[in-house]
C-alpha cells in the first residue's frame, strides 16, 4: 500500500460506522481501489443505519456541544436538510476535505477537522515522526481560525508539535513553512475558489506537496516571512529589468478579501516596485468576499475594480491573488 491508502485507513477506519467485515480484502489492492473500498463500506454502513439515526445521535451524544445541537434543533421538521447533513462522511478528497460549514457529519465543522486531524495524527505516530512536528496556517474564511486551532489541539493531545501561524497566511507560505522547519506534514484551512459558505482542510506531507488520491504549540510568524521572502527572490529570473523599469512601472493589485495582500506588497516592494496601488475594497480580509460572486484570479469578473482602478491610475500592470 501507498502512503495515501495508509493515511486513508488511519483517518476513516476510525469511524465508529465503519464495518470492518471484508477490511482486509482492501490490504492488498492500489490507494484508488482503498479509496472506493473505504467509501463504499462507510457509505453502505450509513445507510443501513439511516441517517435520522446519526442525526439523533448528534442531538443526544454529550460529546457535540449546545450550540452544535441547537442548529440542528433548528431543521428537525426538515427532512431533506437533515439528509444531506447526514446521508454519508465529508469525503477526504484530492488534498483534504471541503464542504460547507455546518453541523452534520457531511458539513465542514470542529467536529470533522478533529476527525481528520486524529486520523493524521494516528499516521504520523505509525511512522514514528512525531518530533518533527505539523506546520498549520489558514486563509480569511469563516472559521478558519477556528478549525486551525481546533487542530492544533488535536495534535498537540497526540504528543505531537503544532507550529502555527500567529495571523493568516498564503497557500505557498505554508508548503515553505513544512520544509523550512522542518515538519513531517502541514494542515491548510481552506477553500479555494469555492463560495463563502464553504471551508476546508487541505493537508501537505514533509516535501510540502499537498496529499493525492513534549506537547506544545509553536507561534510561528516573523521568522518565516523573512525566510519566505528570501526564498522568492531567489527565483527570480530578470532582476536587471526590475532594476530598470520598476520605478517607472504603475501596478495595481488585489488579494481579493484573501491572505495575499501583505506578502505579495512586501516582496514587491523589496524587489523594487515603487508604485503599487491596493484595491481598497478588496484590501482587507472578509470571509464573505463581498465584492465577488467567488474568489477566483481566473474568473473575469474578480478584476472589474482591479481594472477599473488601473484605468483611473493609469496603470500599466494588473495583478490579482486569491
């Protein structure tokens, strides 16, 4: 088996639903045929089950807190709300897991970060990395700082270092931070392009590439933005042409209410772009990106007050990050 069959059986085996009858008849097949193995014996086991009962068990369980129950107090005459909040697991997807935010087993919330947190946790202590540790950041979501915590709780209940960032930070920043200090995996809270509603949990192994199909936490900040920093001027190609026309050269930029903004001015600044101009309502993280129908650099519609602003600047360069 591959790594990812083996993280798989640590995070999802430990499902209370799980059926173990016929396990073993995944041992020996490729991590894409675990992966169907896992989903269909998970999913078979829920719906033999019914998801009303995991409903009920929601509600009852001492284990889920009082707000947890009251939201879904709120949809008990609402039965297909109640399905898809519980018909199967949140799957653990190319990189991690994504879903919206909510209460339910198929919902992004504090209850399944730290189910995939203990199944990462479970996989680092069977390699025996534990003392390297896990690097965690997270994005301008909704509860986004939250789930980071949550999960550096779980790990550090595990025995196992957490590094985590002291505010928000890029995607790229966090694969750098695993490899700069050295960690044996790192934890991303977030969602991508996806709308607000949504959340996620991406998860990087010690290369810094994300997956595929004693007890502490380590505030971590100052010290890898400078080393982030100096490891992107490191790759650029040209700097004889920043030298030249980088004083000269208007550029307006967006990070799109996300974690861009502060590195993406710092490290154009200190290349030796003078004339940066921020969209001003764009700058700030938000959680509901407000001006965008969805976060997305790749979409037309992300850049109409980018453009709009170079327009009125005069400017020569747009640039966007998500």
């Amino acid at each position: 088996r591959g790594v990812l069959g083996d993280f798989i059986e640590n995070s999802l085996y430990q499902n209370p639903h799980f059926d173990y009858n016929g396990a073993e008849d995944c041992e020996k097949q490729s991590d894409s045929t675990i992966i169907m193995c896992v989903k269909i014996k998970i999913n078979r086991r829920r719906l033999d089950m019914g998801y009303m009962e995991s409903y009920r068990e929601w509600l009852e369980n001492p284990y889920f807190d009082e707000e947890t129950k009251a939201e879904l107090k709120a949809i008990q005459n609402d039965e297909k709300e109640i399905r898809e909040r519980f018909y199967a697991d949140l799957e653990f997807g190319t990189g991690g897991l994504r879903g919206i935010i909510g209460a339910g087993i198929n919902r992004m919330n504090k209850y399944t970060v730290r189910k995939a947190t203990q199944g990462l946790a479970n996989f680092i202590l069977k390699q025996g990395s534990e003392a390297m540790g896990v690097a965690i950041a997270h994005d301008s979501r909704h509860m986004s700082t939250e789930f980071a915590e949550e999960a550096a709780c779980c790990l550090c209940a595990n025995g196992i270092k957490a590094y985590v960032f002291d505010s928000l930070r890029p995607t790229p920043e966090l694969s750098f931070a695993v490899r700069y200090y050295g960690c044996t995996a790192g934890i991303n809270v977030t969602a991508s392009h996806n709308p607000p509603e949504y959340n996620g949990y991406k998860v990087y192994w010690a290369d810094g590439a994300q997956i595929t199909p004693p007890y502490d936490t380590v505030t971590i900040g100052a010290e890898a933005d400078d080393a982030y920093m100096a490891a992107l001027k490191k790759q650029i190609k040209r700097q004889d042409c920043i030298d030249k026309y980088g004083k000269e050269l208007k550029v307006v930029y967006t990070p799109l209410h996300g974690t861009g903004n502060i590195p993406a001015r710092r490290i154009l600044k200190e290349i030796g772009f003078e004339h940066v101009t921020v969209v001003p309502e764009q700058e700030l993280p938000d959680g509901n990106f407000p001006t965008v129908s969805y976060p997305n650099p790749e979409a037309a519609e992300a850049f109409t007050l980018a453009l709009a602003l170079a327009k009125k600047e005069d400017a020569d360069l747009v640039l966007a990050t998500d």
